[in-house]
C-alpha cells in the first residue's frame, strides 16, 4: 500500500463535497458539519480504545481505520488540510516528545 494513502482518501472525502448526500455518507457527514463531525470521530476513538484493550488486532486495525477516516472528515468540515496536519508532524519530527510538549503549554493560545 502506498505510503500517501491518507492525501488521497482526504482527497476523496474532499470531492465527497459534490456529491449527492442520498449516496455518499462523506457527504452526509459533512452536510451535518463540524459537531457532527466532531462527535461521530469521538465515537470512533473510544471504538478504538475498547478495541486496543482487546485481544483482537484485526479488531484494533479496524476501528484505527475508522478512526483515521472520521479525522479527515473533520478536517474537511473544518476546511483544515491534510498537509497542515502533516507539516505540523514533520516539524516536531527530531524532537523530544516531552521536549515538544513543554513547548506547546507556554506557548499563548
């Protein structure tokens, strides 16, 4: 599987935007909006959750899928790219994770 799997399901949901909503479920979310949205990626992380604390991988690989999915919807509804999101890894890339994280809580909101 190829590694931009991700850009080019984002750029699926994207194009779900056009669709009809009577047979796309992208289109049906993004219609609904951001909390939507929101909600409906809240229920697939504890989804997620309950899988990990199992003893089925397929189960876990499953729902991380889900859960993968449902951001980039969210990201779509909030017209928030992809790339933004990867840029934002690829910049803490070589450092710490607490190093990063200490950097985050004095930075002003």
């Amino acid at each position: 599987m190829s590694d931009d799997v991700l850009q080019r399901l984002a750029a699926v949901i994207h194009s779900r935007r056009a669709e009809n909503a009577a047979k796309s479920y992208t289109r049906e979310l993004l219609d609904a909006g951001p909390e939507r949205c929101a909600r409906k990626l809240g229920e697939e992380a504890i989804e997620t959750l309950i899988a990990a604390l199992g003893p089925d991988a397929r189960a876990l690989t499953r729902e991380a899928a889900d859960l993968l999915y449902h951001l980039l919807v969210l990201l779509e509804a909030r017209q928030i790219p992809l790339s933004n999101v990867m840029a934002e890894l690829e910049s803490r890339m070589g450092t710490s994770g607490l190093t990063e994280k200490a950097a985050r809580e004095t930075k002003p909101q």
